[in-house]
C-alpha cells in the first residue's frame, strides 16, 4: 500500500515536472507574502493573506490568465529582520510579486529592498507616508492608505465640530507622528489650533501620567493615534481616567478597529475616520463579506479588504501584460488607469501609486464601527517627495 | 504644574512603581535568589493575564463566581505549572552557564506564544474589572481615578510585605537564603534542596501569574504582552539588588517617578531615561542598590 502511494507520488511529480518543462509561459506567478504571522499584528497578517486568497478563488486560481503559487514570510514586525526577510523572498524564492506588509518601518525596508531589484510590491497595509513619497517607485503599489489620509479627514471633522484646541497623542514613532501631522493641517487650515503634541516611547503602555497632563491642560478635543493592545488600552484608561465625559476623543479608525471587544464601554460613542466602515450596506461590501464569512468563518476587517484589493490590483496588472510580469511599465499604467471596484467604495490610484479614496466618518455603536458620513471624498495623499 | 497635579502625578508614579514590583517580583525569587536567569518570566505574566481572559468565563459556569474566584483557580494552576516546569527544564539549568539559560528560557517564550496563539488566537481581549471594584473616584475637576487601580496597589504592598516576611523571617526563608548562597553545603546539612528550589521556583511562577492576572483589567491581554513587560522587570531587580526585595520595592517606585515625571518634562528622552537611571546607579552601586539579604 505503502510502497503503491510511493509510486504514485513518484509518477505525479515526474508528470508535474514534464509539465512546466514543456510549456514555461504557462509557469505560475510566485506570490510572496512578507506579513506578520506572529506578535502583536499576526491577526491583521492572516486577515490580509485570507483577503488576497479569497479575490485569487474568485478568479479561479488564476491572475491574468496564469496561476498564482504563494510562498510565505513571517516579518515579526521587526525592522532589524526586515531586509534579510525581503532578500528571502527576492533572492532565495525569486517571487514576482511581493505583498506586505503591516509594519511601517519593515515596509520602508521592503519599499526599499523593491525599489533596488525591481520586483513589484504591493503594501496592503503599513501606511507610512514616505512609501508613496519619496520611495516612490514605478513597481511599489499601495491597495490601503497613508497615514496622513484619516487623519487630515478627521483633522476637518473636529474643526466643523467647533473645536479650538486640541491636544494630539501618539508614540513616538514615525506613524505616529504622520498621522499627528496630518491632523495638524488640517485643523489648523480649518482655524484650530494644537496646544500640545504628547509623546511616549513605543510601545509603552502607561498612559496614566499623560493623562494628567491633558486633564491640566483641559483642551477642547484629543487627537490619538494608537494601534492594537496600546488603542484597547489608551481607549479603557481614556475612560477611566473620565476623560471622555468632557473632552472627545478622536482618531483613525485603527484606534477602534478590530478592539470594541476588547474596549467594552469605553469606545461607546467614539468617532473615528477610515477608508472603511461598518454598515456601508452596498451590494459590493454585502457580497464581500457574504463571501469571507463563508470562507473563513470570520467577519471581515479593514485588513481582509486591503488584502483583497492589493490581489484585485494585481489582476488588473496582469491582466493588462498578459501574465507577463517583465512589461513593468504597462503593468502600473494599467493600475494607474483603473477604477478599482473595492468593497471599501470604488477607488482609483494616484500617480504616486496609493488610493484615492473616500474617507468615512464612523461612530462606535455596539461592537461595530457604524458609518455615519463620508468625512473626505476622493481624498488623495499629497505625496510630497515623490519624484516619478 | 500646579500642585494638584504634581500630587496626581505622584500617585500615579507610586502605582506604576508597585505595579512593577508585583510583576517583577516572581523575578527577584527567580533570577535574584535562585540564580537563574529567566527570559520566559514575561511569558508566565502572559500565561497569568489570558488565564484572567479564558478562566472567568469557565468559572462563571462552573462555580458561578467572579473575578476573585478566577483569582483562586488561577494561582493553583500557576504554582503547578512552576512546579511541572522546574521538574521538566529548570532542575537542569542550576550548574549550567548563564548561556544555556538564555538559550532555554529564550525557547520556552516562543513555544508559550505559539501555544498562546493556537489555542486562544491572536486578537486583543478586553477583561472586566470586579464590579466591586468598578467605579472611580474624582480628583481635580476633570479627573477620575479607576478605584481598580488603587486595589492593584492594595495588592502590590501585600505582597512585597509577605515576600520580605517569608524570605527574611522565617524558617523557610532562611533555607532559602542559605540554598543561594551555597547549594552544597545546604544539602550537606540535611535538606532537600530540589524539593525546595521546585517550590521557591513555582511560588516565582506563581508570583508572575498573579501579577498578569491583577494587570489584566488594566492592561488588557494582547498578544507579546510579555516580552513588553520582561525588560522592565529585570531593570527593577538588577537596580534594586539582586535577590534583595526590600531593593526590588525601592527600585520599582524609583523607576516609577522616573517614568513617570520622564513622559512629562523629557518627553523627547522618556525612552531611555530608565535605562541611564541604572546605568547610573550601577556606576554609584555595581551591585545594586540593596546586596542580596
């Protein structure tokens, strides 16, 4: 028996083998995925990798007429393994494509690591400015947003709510301080004004002494940027310092995305801007969720979506070279021309190569993050330092 | 600042500060007194934090009761889980180099993340305060203080005040004491220093997860709480002395002030300004602030 299943696995392979030797334009387009599959981001990794695979079912498999073989990387969001974790992909495994990553500071690596050798990338997630900016490229796509996106939208917002001074808080990170920045302008274009900018060392947790500091301070709103067990727990402490009762609290929708469960009352009420929302109930969004949930057994998330669009970018590439992945310049013209159909809205994508796209409005009911407006429509990252 | 702020700020650097003294505290019976130098002590605070998560529901169900419940189910499952770890690994680390230890404890953090994940997965979880404890009270117009907080320092004093008890007073203490100071002759004398060692290890463990567990509404449990929290805690016991509590408490409300009043006035240096407070203090002190009692 044992001996028989041998054979057959014998058989199958030598066929496999006559089979790419004797048609090579028919080889499938290796797909790397460079995602954090542990730590603190492994779920938004699995969510992106889930999101890509669900679009490539849909098509069958295939991606411009040729199939798509995955292989994997597990970047531990750690900047320091960042260009080896790349050159993995680039020089052991020789991928076409590479997909990654969450991290800001490991996608600046990867940014970098594309720029040099050519090969194509899509960011699905980490939305550090500078990847649309000045490491622009003509091969390095991005299917999600800029940090400076949500919050210059949400920067407008807490201007036409009639706020005068605020206070912005964030790690001291490069994320961190795009996203403050982009709320600065537009807060201060829309006569606002930040009185202070706090800071503390990522990924410290104790919040309790800034607290204070803002408390003292009594500003008109706050302005947060957070990610993951950090929102959960600047969002509970927020609360439970009763901030909340009288100075609002705002943020893009990563501050609350992914975390009500965790945040329990504390989120309740909360607005937040994001290219995606809860409740957008449009055909599009229905069918994509109908169809995750089926597949996994998971309700979707911004991540899922990212994910699913950078696969759905890479199919309009391809589709337009033909499977082949060398015509580099037709490739992004076909994406710089297209109309992207997104479960997020339909979006196009900008010279510089990231989303233009509707900014929602979101207000924190139950455990959803239910849209409530369009806070930016059509917003497109200025992509200052992009030379292309 | 004004004073009322001063004041808040104080209090919140003296919480802060026992708050790391809970957590550091198994460390300082672990790495200060039995000499091991033990990496996976964040992964024990982690273990303790997603048992306050996974518990409750369970002990809702079965027994029908609540936080402090979860709290007494909890401990037991963390003395055996020390107890089974010290038989299995750590009885062989006592006469290898420091390297080894590194090497072994550095495993056992991945193999307890990866357990962590498959069984209980990779989001973040939110755990209720007791509803006893709930509420909050004013301070300053604005302010609320969690009354959660202030039982977490309640706690954090019991504990070092029972650490030093038991280590410095009593029998147990001294054969303790006597065992890190020279394993021969202890055994020489009669006493059954694996069996003792295996229960000081597990009451570190144990120790560890109690502070995980108490942290848990606070901090929420997320994936590589751990290693966040692993760093701090050997600053606190390398300043303090190691194996000394009396140093670990002082230490721990030290860095807490430094932390604290750090975000505040250097927020361009918070990041290291712990780390050159025991670098200078090592400079002043090389053995710490307190020697080993």
């Amino acid at each position: 028996m044992q001996r028989r299943h041998a054979l057959a696995t014998l058989a199958a392979a030598a066929l496999l083998s006559l089979a790419g030797g004797a048609n090579a334009q028919a080889a499938k387009i290796k797909v790397g995925f460079m995602l954090p599959y542990t730590g603190t981001f492994a779920a938004l990794g699995n969510a992106i990798e889930n999101g890509f695979r669900l679009y490539v079912e849909e098509q069958g498999g295939k991606l411009g007429g040729r199939e798509i073989e995955f292989v994997k990387v597990d970047d531990e969001s750690d900047p320091a393994k960042a260009t080896d974790n790349v050159n993995k992909l680039i020089k052991r495994d020789s991928v076409d494509v590479i997909i990654g990553t969450v991290h800001s500071g490991v996608a600046m690596a990867m940014a970098k690591a594309a720029k040099d050798s050519g090969t194509i990338l899509i960011v699905p997630n980490a939305g550090a400015d500078a990847v649309t900016g000045p490491m622009c490229a003509p091969n390095i796509f991005r299917s999600s947003f800029s940090n400076w996106q949500p919050a210059f939208a949400m920067g407008e917002v807490a201007a036409k709510r009639g706020h005068k001074k605020a206070i912005t808080i964030t790690w001291k990170y490069a994320a961190g301080e795009e996203s403050v920045n982009g709320f600065k302008e537009a807060f201060e274009k829309n006569g606002g004004q930040i009185v202070k900018q706090l800071t503390l060392p990522f990924p410290n947790v104790e919040f309790q002494a800034l607290l204070t500091e803002i408390a003292a301070a009594k500003p008109d709103a706050v302005y947060s940027f957070f990610a993951g067990g950090g929102a959960v727990k600047f969002v509970k402490d927020y609360a439970g310092a009763g901030l909340n009762k009288s100075i609002p609290l705002y943020g893009p929708g990563f501050l609350t995305d992914g975390t009500l469960e965790a945040q329990g009352d504390a989120a309740q009420g909360m607005l937040t801007t994001l290219h995606y929302a809860d409740g957008l109930n449009t055909p599009r969004d229905n069918a994509f969720r109908l169809a995750y949930a089926k597949s996994y057994k998971l309700q979707p998330d911004v991540y899922a979506v990212q994910g699913y669009d950078a696969a759905q970018m890479l199919g309009i590439g391809l589709t337009a070279v033909k499977g082949d992945v060398s015509k580099k310049a037709e490739f992004a013209t076909a994406i710089e021309k297209a109309k992207i159909d997104s479960p997020r809205g339909a979006f196009t994508i900008s010279k510089a190569h990231n989303p233009v796209q509707d900014i929602y409005l979101r207000k924190v009911e139950g455990k959803v993050n239910q849209v409530s407006g369009v806070a930016a429509k059509g917003l497109a990252d200025p992509a200052r330092g992009c030379r292309m | 600042m004004d004073l009322a702020t001063f004041l808040i700020q104080c209090l919140n650097a003296v919480q802060y500060g026992l708050l790391l003294f809970l957590v550091a505290s198994g460390l300082t019976l672990i790495f200060g007194i039995m000499g091991v130098i033990n990496l996976a002590h964040g992964s024990f605070y982690m273990i303790g934090a997603y048992m306050a998560y996974a518990l409750a529901p369970l002990v809702e169900r079965s027994v029908g009761g609540g936080f402090f419940v979860t709290l007494l189910v909890g401990i037991p499952l963390a003395v055996l889980l020390g107890y089974v770890l010290e038989w299995l690994f750590f009885s062989y680390l006592y006469e290898r180099d420091h390297l080894q230890q590194v090497l072994m404890t550095y495993g056992l953090i991945l193999v307890f993340e990866e357990l962590r994940s498959i069984l209980l997965g990779d989001e973040v979880h939110g755990v209720a305060p007791p509803a006893l404890l709930a509420g909050s009270i004013p301070l300053g117009d604005l302010m609320t203080y969690p009354v959660y907080r202030l039982f977490i320092s309640a706690v954090c004093i019991a504990v070092a005040a029972g650490m030093y008890f038991v280590i410095a007073r009593t029998r147990l203490g001294m054969r303790v004491r006597a065992g890190a100071s020279n394993r021969e002759m202890v055994q020489a004398l009669g006493l059954n220093i694996r069996l003792l060692y295996r229960i000081v290890f597990a009451v570190g463990v144990a120790l560890a997860a109690l502070a995980g567990m108490i942290a848990a509404p606070v901090s929420s449990v997320y994936p590589g709480m751990g290693g966040q929290v692993l760093i701090i805690c050997f600053v606190v016991v390398v300043i303090g002395g190691i194996g000394s509590v009396r140093g670990a408490l002082l230490a721990a409300l030290l860095v807490g002030f430094v932390d604290t009043f750090g975000k505040v006035f250097f927020p361009e240096a918070a990041g290291v300004l712990v780390y050159v407070l025991m670098a200078a203090i090592l400079l002043w002190k090389p053995e710490g602030l307190f020697k080993a009692a």
